[in-house]
C-alpha cells in the first residue's frame, strides 16, 4: 500500500527524515498552500511570497528526481483549507493508508496532525543539531538553564572551533568583543538580492490578491527562493560582510538597515541552508584567515547556540509556553506597532523597516521594540503575536522563547536571570537614532524626555518585590534610592501620564 510523505513550507530539505523514509516509487509527496497555515495569524506578505514561492521551485526539485508530488497552490478550487484536509484529500485520490511527516516546528500543528482523519505518523527533525532527548538529557537536574553552557556542548559535539578538548584561542565566546557602536560608515551594500523569475511573480500576484490588507509590503521582493540561491547568498555574506558582522552586530543606523547582518535565517528556518553548512563555511573563512575569530564565534553562537538552545525551550516547555505571562502585564500592543504616528524615532525606524522588509536584527527586536513593550507592560501574548506576524524568519519554536522568554520575562527566568531593560542611553550608545528625535535622551524628566528614561525606573518600581532582591539588578535599585524623593516621584508621575496617553491610543 502507498503512504503520503507530507512536506511543510518550513521543510524545504530533501534530506529530510519523511523523504529519507519514503519510497519513490510508490509512495506520494503531498504539498499545498493552504489558509490555515497562512492565516492563523495575518503574516507579511513577504513572508508568504517567500515560503510559497521556495515552495513551489523545492516541489518542481522533487519531480525531477523522481518523486510524484501532489502539489495544490492556494487558490486551487479544491483545495482542502488546512493541511489536516489536503491529506484526507490525497488519501482519498491516492488510496495511500498512512501519511509520513516530518515533526513541524509549532505545537499547534503537531496536535493537528494528530487529529487528522488519516493516520500521521510523526518522525523526529534531526536537520537540528539536539533532538529532544539530548536537550531534555542537558536539563535534568539544572538549577538554572543557561545557553552559553548548552552551546559549549555544541561546540564539543560538532568540533566547531575546537582543538581538541579546547576552544580555538583559549575562550568559548569573545560576545565582549561585540559591542562597538555604530560605525560612521558601512562598506558593505547588504545582502546579495534576487530579481524575481516567472515563479515567484506569480506567487507574488497570487499574494497581492488574497492579502490586500495584511501589514507590510511586498514588493520590491529579494529573497532568495531556492537552495542555490540560498547558497549565494550564503557565499555573499561570509566573504564581504562576516569580518565586521561581529564588531558591530548590535549596532543600528538611521540610514542602512542591514550593516553586516546576514539576512539568511529566512532560508535556514525554511530550510534552504543547513547549520552545518553556515557554520562550516564561517569556520573556514577563520581558518583562512578571512574573518577574525570575534565575528565567526559570534556568528556561529547565534545558530548552534542560541537557536538551538531556544528550541529546545519551546519544547521542553511545552504547549502553554507562548501564553505565559510572569509579570502579568495587559496594555494592549500600541498602535505604533502597526506604523502608527510616534515621536520617538528609533521605534518608528524599527517599525518602518519591519513594515518594508519583514527583517529586523536582533538588537531592534530586543531592545527597541521588546524593551518598550516591557518597559510599557504590554501583554507578551500580543506582542509573541506581532514578531510572529511581521518577520520572514518567525516560526513559533523560534520566535516564542525569543519573545516570551528572552525579550519579555514572561516566562519567569527560564531563559534570561533578569529582564532585558534599559533607558535611552543603551539605544543612543548603539544608534545615531537619538540625534534625530523629537525627545532628547540626555533629558531623565520634564519636557521632551527619553520615554525610554521614564519607563525604566517605573518599570524597576512597580516590579520590585520580584527584582529587589536579583544580584544582577542590585546596582541599578541602590540607584534608584540614591535618587532625591522628590525626583522620583517626579519620574513616577510622568511615567504615568506617558502611559495615559499610549493606552488613550494618542501618538506618543
């Protein structure tokens, strides 16, 4: 009898562990571009071009090695709806009695997939470098699960930068290394950009017509949309970027949205790229000399390390992660978020580039836009819901513990020991944001001061009985009482009144 091997839009690998159990000539590959997954939040429109149209070119691959795929694009007047739907359908066209599927990455789908009407049998995603076994095996017993110790066995296990039993140069991470400012010029022009072909612009029409509405834009379109392509850009980064990626990482400028950023966690999550090959190939460009070690440890920490630390969270954790909320903060998400009128530039440069290129890098997510949302008590949830929606990259095992744990807290100090917080200064040291804002970050109260200045110290305040007493935050609290009385109360006033206004819906 002939089974289904189902093939997700995130499951781009033809060493995938369904492919690498089926039967070319009898089994069926099925895949399909279907609402539910591209609804059940309103993604980008770019991020929908890109993974239909990797879609569409990975299924043409798999015909011409010999596969029978069974493929149904979104406005197919058959189409099922869900992908639970699309494999009762195939069953049912093909006689197959059992459907092999590759774990999605989203708890939500694997539930689905255990509730279909067609039995789905549900193999492990061993493209990543610890199964959940091994993760689950590191965390038994760990007071504290901490990411630098995790990637230190990750190095152990793939030889990464090793020599022998130690780290090249005597240190696992050389992150010090990494802070440099913004530099007053970039002498890369960005990422390598791919004119779209016949494929992707009717991908591209299709997503026109059927998400008018959804934030962002689509076009100009540049992704990369297939393996080879994928692999240039790859090539691209490691040779004219990577030396400098890690000096200035968490840096951001007004006028250039990329400096040297990589801008290939859309193929690596699609899984277009292998973490091997990424990190192989910045291995070698260290080991020729190419790139010094600060940006190729930086670098290669960022894909063993932290993304996969980060699944094995949303794993281990479970369904109910990504609705955790710690701190129990409400506010609704601002409209800001949305491109909604702000004063405060660094915010309105995050949100515009997000609107335009469905990117931001790290630094932007985490201490721009989730230290304001932190900072203003919105709901992680609808926060978890906006990184979901807007970048290319988002796929919930990733995003989730980016957010919820690492970004907002909310879930208690699994991944962070203290949250990710900080006034203007941080934003100012790392941008030439503040130079053209309407608020002076140099000013703590009064007239014209930093949001970012005011949010703070109330944040410290309303959250003490949970922070007071946290090593890491000790400094900043003996701060805060060294303050004179009345100046506190000052900052606690207009820290309010700030929050007034954002929850009143006025631009802030």
């Amino acid at each position: 009898m002939s089974r289904l091997i189902l093939v997700l839009g995130d499951q781009l690998s033809p060493e995938l562990s369904a492919l690498r159990e089926g039967d070319k000539s009898k089994d069926t590959v099925v895949m399909a571009e279907v609402m539910d997954e591209a609804s059940y939040v309103r993604h980008h429109p770019k991020k929908i071009a890109f993974v239909f149209a990797a879609m569409r070119k990975f299924a043409a691959q798999l015909r011409d090695d010999g596969w029978d795929v069974r493929y149904t694009e979104l406005d197919d007047t058959a189409n099922g709806g869900s992908i639970p739907g699309e494999l009762l359908r195939r069953a049912e066209d093909t006689g197959a009695d059992e459907v092999i599927a590759t774990e999605p990455g989203e708890w939500r789908l694997i539930e689905a997939l255990n509730d279909a009407p067609v039995k789905v049998r549900q193999l492990s995603d061993d493209r990543f470098l610890a199964s959940h076994n091994e993760f689950e095996r590191w965390a038994k017993g760990r007071k504290a699960l901490r990411m630098e110790y995790f990637y230190r066995d990750m190095r152990r296990k793939t030889g990464l930068l090793m020599e022998g039993d130690d780290p090249v140069e005597g240190k696992w991470n050389f992150d010090h290394d990494n802070r440099k400012p913004a530099p007053d010029e970039v002498d890369f022009g960005g990422p390598m950009r791919f004119e779209p072909d016949e494929t992707v612009e009717a991908v591209l029409d299709l997503v026109e017509r059927q998400f008018p509405d959804n934030f962002g834009r689509l076009r100009p379109f540049w992704f990369a949309t297939d393996r080879g392509q994928a692999r240039r850009a790859l090539s691209h980064f490691i040779t004219h970027a990577l030396p400098k990626f890690g000096d200035f990482q968490d840096a951001m400028l007004d006028d250039n949205r990329f400096l040297y950023h990589a801008i290939i966690s859309p193929y690596l999550n699609a899984g277009l790229l292998t973490p091997l090959e990424i990190c192989k190939a910045a291995e070698q460009a260290y080991t020729d000399g190419q790139a010094p070690i600060n940006a190729v440890e930086g670098f290669i920490r960022q894909i063993i390390g932290w993304r996969e630390y980060v699944r094995g969270i949303y794993f281990l954790e479970g369904p109910d992660y990504p609705r955790r909320n710690a701190l129990n903060h409400q506010r609704a998400l601002p409209d800001l978020y949305w491109g909604g009128e702000t004063q405060m530039r660094c915010l309105s440069k995050a949100v515009e580039q997000t609107r335009d290129e469905a990117y931001a890098h790290h630094i932007q997510r985490l201490m721009v836009t989730g230290n304001f949302a932190l900072l203003a008590g919105v709901n992680p949830t609808e926060l978890h819901h906006w990184y979901l929606r807007v970048y290319a990259d988002a796929y919930e095992w990733v995003e989730a513990p980016n957010t919820v744990g690492m970004s907002q807290f909310a879930d208690g100090g699994i991944i962070a020991s203290k949250p990710y917080v900080s006034s203007g200064s941080y934003i100012n040291r790392m941008s030439d944001h503040c130079k053209k804002c309407a608020y002076s970050v140099t000013k703590k109260t009064g007239e014209g001061a930093c949001p970012f200045n005011l949010l703070y110290w109330h944040f410290m305040e309303r959250h003490r009985d949970r922070f007071g007493k946290n090593p890491r935050m000790g400094q900043m609290y003996a701060t805060w009482d060294r303050m004179d009385p009345d100046r506190r109360e000052k900052v606690l006033k207009e820290a309010d009144a700030f929050l007034d206004r954002l929850s009143a819906g006025e631009a802030v």
